[in-house]
C-alpha cells in the first residue's frame, strides 16, 4: 500500500493554527445557538428553538471544562510536535470512542498531520458536547434541543466527510489514479438527481419481484388503504384471524421483505390466517385526509371485511409503531361505542403514551406545529422526504455522514441492503392528519387522558381497552424509547405482557426465529416503572417472535382446515398482493 504523502512541517504547523481558529469557531457558535439550529438536515421545515444561555466563563464547572480542555491541547501538541513523519504513532492523546468507525483506517495515525486533525477533532467534539451538557438551562425541552443540534454540528464537521481532511479520499484517489473521485462525482450527481442519498444499490429491488413476495390478494380497498389477505402455508390454521397494521409513515414490506426474514411469512407458516393493512402513499387527492379517516376507514373497516370472511366475531390485531396507535384508537372508539372489537391486540415498538419520545421531540414545540396546522393543517401533504430527513438526523453518522463518505469521497456504490432499500422507499402524510397527531401525541400527550380526544365522534379512553395485550420494544430503539412504549400498559384496562427485544426500531422486530440472533427479555412480574421490570427481568437467547406466537396461539381459538380461499362473495380478490399502493413512489 501506497504511504499517505506527507506535508511540510510549515504546512502541518499552519493548519494546526488554523485548528485552533476553528475552535474559536465552534465557540461562537455554540453561543449562537440560533446558527447551530440552521445547519440541521434538509427537509426539517420546524423553526429554530428560542436563544439560550451562551457560553459563561465564569460559571465553576465551565470554567474547568475549558481548563481541561486547553490542557488537553497542549498535550495533544506536544506528542505530535517532536514525531517524525515515518515514526510509528504513540498511543493516541485523545482515543476515538470503540464503536467510531469513521477513524479506524490506518491512514489516520500514520501521518502526524492525520493523526493531528482526527486526535484535534475529538477532543474538540467531546468539548463542545461536555459544554452544552453543563450549560445552566432550566428549560429541559430547551436544553435537549441544544445538546441534539449541537450533535448535528459536532457530526458535520468530521473531518472524515471532507476530502481535504480525509487521508482515505487522498489514498484511494492516488491507488484508482483519480477513477475514485470520478466515481464519487457521478455518484453524487446521481443522488441529486433522486434528491436524496443512496444508501444501497436501487436497481437490486422490486417490490412484488424480491420483496413483498407472500402470497396473497387485494380484497379490499378504498382512499385511505388496501386489505391483503395472504395464502395459507399449512393445512391447518388458528380459527381467529389476525389483522396487521403497519405504520403509515412506511411502506408495510418491512413486514415482508423476504422470505427468510419475513415476519407475515412467518406467521402465517406458524398456521395463521393473516390480514395486512397496505396504506396508501398520499397524493394531492388524498390531501385532506384526518386522524378519523385513518382509525375509521382505516382500521376499523379493516376489522370489519376481517369479520365478515372469517366470520370471528373477534380477531386478533396488532398494530407496529404509529400503526399500534391507531389500533389503540380504533379500539378505543369500539370500545365507545359498546363493542367487543378484538380477541387480542399486539403493539410493537408503538407508543400511547408520548410523554418521553427521544430526540425526535427536538423537532416538535408549539411554534411547529403550530406552523403545520396553518400551511397543511386543512388540505396539503407532509413529504416522505422531510420524515425521511428527520428520522436519519437522529443516527447522523450511521445514516448520512457514512454514506457521503462512502459515496463521494470514495467513490464506491452503496451496497445492496432490503432494509435500506425499504428506509429509502418514502411515504407522504395528509396534511391534516399529520398536524393532528403532532399537535395531539408528540406536543401535547393528550391520548392518555380519558375523554381528553374524540374519534369520529365519541370520546375515547384507552382504559375501557379491556383486551388482552402484548406490548413488545426494542431496547437500543430511537425512535420509540422502550422506557415511553413500557408507559402504555398502564394505561389499558386489562392485563399485558411486555417483552423487550435487543437491537433498534426495526432490527429489534425483524428478528427471524431461523437465526436465533441477539435476544429478548421478560418478567411476568408486576411492577410499576421500567427500571422495576428489567432489573428482575429473565434475557432469553434468540428472536421473540416464537415467545409472541406462542402468547398468539393461546388466543386464536382451535385448529381448523386453513381458509384456501381467499376474500368471499363480498370481498372478491382484486390483485395478488402486494397489491399497487405499496408500489406508489413520492
């Protein structure tokens, strides 16, 4: 392997002044929060938090987090001032942290310059970072709000994402003969083209051709959703069906990407009849749609066609993330109106109560929502685009940062990934149902306050749910804290089980059984607080989707001939699944 050139001694010693003006910068900026809030992602059209308390020298704790930080400087100088260019380094001033895989090539510590600027940038970071962790901020919304933008600074300015800065970029560049900075070129001008980032390799997919391939029909449709029933696997099936409601934010095929990770497939070879919500990708047409027309035309009728072909009474439904809200809507509004809606209800990674949401919270205040409600609160669209900006702004170097480097500055094509495929396949949201669910979950947690909320036209309370309950989160999730999701227990009105699965948002759910990964935790101990519930909590090794079918089947009625025909004289197929919503692009 080609040796990272080399600079003069006078080039190093210049741009470790000007290191030091940068930080000077850093500074400033941090007591200008208003311009921290301007550098967050595209597409995140909320306006900027009130200013804040800047930097105070004289306040004890940051007066010596300056002092440290200085100390540290010196230091991190004096190791590099006296090494020779093909000196082996020391050990590192400043270490990066284990799991930072932006500084792990040996590029970085075999040149002192490289070494210098990676060492200068971390300790720089953990600075800004400790700073506006101690700042005096009353204001706890504030304060978060802060330490979230000031990580999206910190993050932007790696010097792992710029060329200039980037001994890879420099050593790839020399071994492809510059092929690789033509690659990235093309690479990004393709990207704006697509206006946004790849993140894996787009012609490798196609949904209903390697994804989305359980079989099964259309049986139904209207504005809001298509109802897919799917085929039988097995000769015999549970009597009580299941409904799956996925997330509106999403296409529903994170359910069904294929067939080895597939949890329909999986449920259904489990010997399930299944139904699945397909929501449809809002266009101009569907831009006045509300919160009502989800829960009624929605859920609630999906319900209703489940009933009538399988002529249960009371099915089983489960609801996923913003999809497990609206179920516990819909039952909500059953339960109002006297029915006996469901045998069973399932909510993964889903919240009822938003009284802690993480980091996504940055995004919502009054002046936001507030600002939704009068440009799309009565007609208009929320685009796929500035959700999908937004929720990688929460993991900037795993779902930004990584891929520009990768992309541009090496010139590599992203890989070919299902799930990343599924991430990058958007969805818009009505106007007026977004607006709503901020304004009524995010800002304001009015869901969890009996009576507080009406659904087409009664007001609901999730304590008349009197269902049994299976609540499963995942415990690194950060869009759904499994703390929050562990709240809605208490709201229900019947007994539940809580489950908590390794890994994130969707890694923790789609966990195949056939590879028995990572694992799950449960306590059928009843305790009041989260903290309570995992510190006797029992780990078991592999996926929880057997515990779940297991806790499924003891509610799903006997073992009958499995339903081979599909829909009834009512509800006649339509399509084969995955049907055509899902297939609709922004």
């Amino acid at each position: 392997m080609n040796k990272t050139p080399e600079m003069p001694r006078e080039a190093l010693e210049g741009m470790i002044r000007n290191g030091q003006a940068l930080m000077q910068t850093f500074l400033q900026q941090l007591g200008n929060v208003q311009s921290a809030v301007s550098q967050a992602p595209t597409g995140a059209a909320f306006p900027s938090i009130p200013a804040l308390p800047g930097f105070n020298a004289d306040t004890e704790k940051l007066t010596q987090l300056q002092r440290e930080h200085m100390e540290r400087h010196a230091r991190l100088w004096s190791s590099i001032a006296g090494r020779k260019a093909d000196e082996a380094p020391a050990e590192p001033v400043v270490p990066a942290a284990a799991k930072d895989r932006r500084f792990t090539a040996p590029e970085w510590s075999s040149s002192p310059f490289y070494d210098y600027i990676r060492q200068a940038y971390v300790l720089n970071s953990q600075y800004l970072t400790a700073v506006a962790n101690a700042l005096p901020i009353a204001d706890k919304h504030a304060k978060s709000r802060l330490q979230f933008f000031t990580k999206q600074y910190v993050e932007a300015l790696s010097p792992a994402n710029f060329a200039a800065t980037n001994p890879e970029f420099v050593q790839r560049a020399l071994a492809t003969k510059g092929e690789s900075v033509t690659a990235g070129l093309m690479n990004m001008i393709a990207d704006m083209e697509k206006g946004r980032i790849s993140m894996t390799d787009d012609t490798a997919f196609e949904v209903g051709v390697n994804l989305a391939t359980t079989q099964g029909s259309v049986i139904y449709e209207n504005d809001v959703m298509q109802l897919i029933q799917y085929a039988p696997l097995s000769e015999k099936a549970c009597e009580t069906p299941l409904l799956i409601v996925p997330p509106c934010i999403n296409k529903y095929y994170i359910l069904d990407l294929q067939p080895e990770n597939s949890l329909v497939r999986y449920v259904v070879e489990q010997g399930f009849t299944v139904f699945l919500v397909s929501w449809r990708n809002p266009k101009a047409e569907q831009s006045t749609l509300t919160w009502d027309d989800y829960v009624g035309d929605g859920v609630l009728k999906a319900l209703e066609v489940v009933r009538d072909i399988s002529k249960v009474a009371k099915p089983n439904v489960l609801g996923f993330c913003i999809g497990g809200t609206l179920v516990a809507s819909a039952l909500a509004v059953a339960y109002a109106r006297g029915e006996d809606p469901v045998e069973s209800a399932t909510f993964l990674t889903a919240l009822l109560d938003f009284s802690e949401t993480g980091e996504i919270a940055c995004y919502v205040d009054e002046t936001a929502v507030a600002a939704k409600e009068v440009t799309i609160g009565k007609s208009g669209l929320m685009n796929g685009r500035e959700l999908s900006n937004i929720f990688s702004s929460l993991r900037p170097n795993d779902l930004i940062w990584n891929y520009v480097v990768d992309n541009y500055l090496k010139g590599n094509k992203p890989p070919v990934f299902d799930l990343l495929y599924w991430n990058s396949d958007s969805t818009n949201l009505p106007g007026p149902f977004a607006a709503w669910y901020l304004r009524n979950m995010y800002l304001e947690n009015n869901l969890r306050i009996p009576g507080k909320l009406e659904m087409l036209g009664h007001k609901v309370d999730l304590g008349r749910i009197i269902c049994p309950s299976y609540f499963m989160a995942a415990r690194e999730d950060h869009i759904v804290p499994w703390q929050t999701s562990y709240l809605g227990r208490r709201l229900l009105g019947s007994d539940s089980t809580f489950v908590l699965g390794a890994s994130g948002h969707i890694a923790g759910v789609v966990n195949p059984a056939a590879k028995n990964k990572r694992s799950y935790w449960t306590n059928d101990t009843a305790v009041a607080t989260s903290d309570e519930w995992l510190g006797s909590a029992t780990e078991q090794k592999g996926s929880w989707w057997p515990h779940w079918i297991d806790w499924l089947g003891q509610r799903s009625g006997k073992q009958i001939p499995a339903r081979t025909r599909l829909g009834n004289r009512q509800y006649k197929q339509m399509e084969a699944a995955p049907g055509s919503y899902v297939k609709e692009k922004l």
